[in-house]
C-alpha cells in the first residue's frame, strides 16, 4: 500500500472539522479538491471510508482504522521535526571530543562546564590520546571532533581531515625558580647552558633548536626527557634549562619558573579538527565553546 501523507493529513483534517468543507476551509482547498482528494485515498487503501448524509460525512470502520494509524503519523511526525529542530539548535544529540593530555590537563575542566551548561541534551563524551592516535580516531569517526596542535613551520596537513586555529600557546624558558627573576631573558645569552628536550625528534624539540641557530649558537643538549612534568624535575634538579608551550604550565612546580623570550621562541597552534565538511550541530556548538577560552590569558587562569 502506498498512501501519501498529504492525504492522510487530509482524513485527519475532516474528521477534526466534522465534514469536507470544513476541511477545505483548514487547509485552504476547494471542496472540489478535497473530494477528488478523498477518493484518491479510498483508491489508495482499496475501501470505503467515509459515509455520506444530509450533515456531512461520517467515517466507515474502515475510515476509523485508518484515522487512527494517519493520527499516530502526525504525532510522530511532529515529533520528529521536534526532534530535528533540537539536533539542528545543539539540545540535543551526542558529541565525542579527542584532546591532546596537556589541553586535558588545564581548559578541558572549563570546556566541559562550559558546554554541559550550555548544552544539557547534548551527551558529552571525551577521548584523550597523543596526537597521531587523535588523527586516527577522526579518520575511523571514533571521535567527531579532536583537538590538535602544529607549529606554523611545520603545519598539520592531512588528506580527508581539516583543521583550524583556536588560539596559540606561547613557548617558554623553564628555569631554577629565582635564577633570572621576573626578567625576560634573551635566547643569545642562554648559549652555554645546558638543556633538556623532548624526546624522539618531538616538534618542539626542532622548533627549539631552529630558535636556537637563529639566535646565533647550537644547543648543549644534556638530556632527552620523555614529557614535560619529568622536564620540570630535572630543572628543578638544576641539570639544564627547558622549554615548554604554556599550557603545561598550569601546574608549575614550586621550584621552577616559566620564562618568556619576547616571541624568539614560536608559539604552538592550537588546532580544532574534522573529517572535511562532517561537522554536525552539536560540533559546532563545542567549536563556539573552545572559540571562546581565554587563549591569551592563560598563566593568570
């Protein structure tokens, strides 16, 4: 059997305003159309639904069914729409969000208040992994968004995914706290110290070192660390200078200072990825929530 809507809504109509004409009055049809219209139901199901007398019209028990199954439609086609305006207005609908450790460990806390707040209907549900892992989780749509990172000289570039700025995260010196005050330092005369860096050809670590060459000398590396918490250790052992991008920062050891200097180390990006052109209602609602974090406020946090 195939029915069209369109004459189901009209059984409902006339059964609503008791006759055909009232009908065509709701609906803005001719009386005319609304009884061609009615046979081409009856046509549609194979039998009788109205019976006509000198008031109008009066539904068969065959009509009768057939109201009951056009009425069920049209609650749950108005459910529907109700459904899609929430998913298309961010109330409702699931989002999975992939983050880098060092973002997980200082904005997310916020993101997540944040959102739920905003969002209440949307169910939130977060991934945390290295970088590489994060791209693989958007290509296989384990997450719907991910957040990333790159330096402007070596761009993150990758077939079917697309990313985009939300903020920069400056580099910093770390150094025994007290050792230079609340003074920036200049990367020239940090020539003949020792240095501990990221391990394993980590961007930084090359980003650092082309700093380094620019300002006029090639670092004395002493120690190849494996994340920025043992980093800070070993500075506050007093084995070597480090550096870092800010957000790492947020939980600085006592005995550690985070030192500017003055943009001759490049900030990070911090990036917002997708699958290209797959960015549902409820990512874009997450995209206006990171959009709005304090990126150049963040040691004050």
């Amino acid at each position: 059997m195939d029915v069209e809507l369109a004459l189901l809504r009209l059984l409902v109509e006339i059964d609503r305003t008791g006759s055909m004409t009232g009908a065509a009055r709701s609906l803005q049809y001719t009386p005319s159309a609304v009884s061609q219209q009615v046979r081409r139901l009856e046509s549609a199901v194979g039998t009788t639904l109205f019976e006509r007398h000198a008031r109008g019209v009066r539904l068969t028990d065959a009509g009768r069914i057939v109201l009951a199954r056009a009425s069920a439609i049209e609650t749950n086609l108005r459910a529907l729409s109700s459904e899609l305006d929430d998913l298309a207005g961010a109330r409702s609908g699931q989002l999975t969000l992939g983050v880098f450790p060092t973002f997980a460990a200082s904005f997310l806390p916020r993101v997540i208040e944040t959102f739920r707040s905003d969002h209440p209907g949307v169910e939130l549900h977060i991934r945390s992994s290295r970088l590489r892992r994060l791209r693989q989780m958007l290509h296989a749509r384990d997450v719907d968004l991910a957040l990333a990172w790159d330096y402007p000289e070596a761009a993150l570039v990758e077939d079917g995914l697309e990313f985009a700025e939300l903020g920069r995260d400056p580099t910093v010196v770390l150094a025994p706290a007290g050792r230079f005050g609340d003074a920036q330092v200049d990367l020239a005369d940090l020539a003949d110290e020792s240095w501990i860096v990221r391990a394993d050809g980590h961007p930084i670590t090359e980003v650092f070192r082309s700093a380094c060459r620019t300002a006029g000398f090639d670092p004395q590396v002493l120690i190849e660390a494996n994340d920025y918490m043992e980093s800070q250790a070993m500075v506050a052992a007093g084995l070597g200078l480090s550096v870092a991008p800010v957000m790492t920062t947020w939980f600085l050891r006592d005995d550690v200072d985070a030192i500017d200097t003055n943009g001759q180390l490049p900030d990070r990006r911090v990036l917002l990825g997708a699958v290209a052109g797959r960015v549902s209602p409820a990512g874009e609602a997450m995209r206006a929530t990171l959009q709005t974090l304090p990126w150049s406020n963040r040691r004050d946090l």
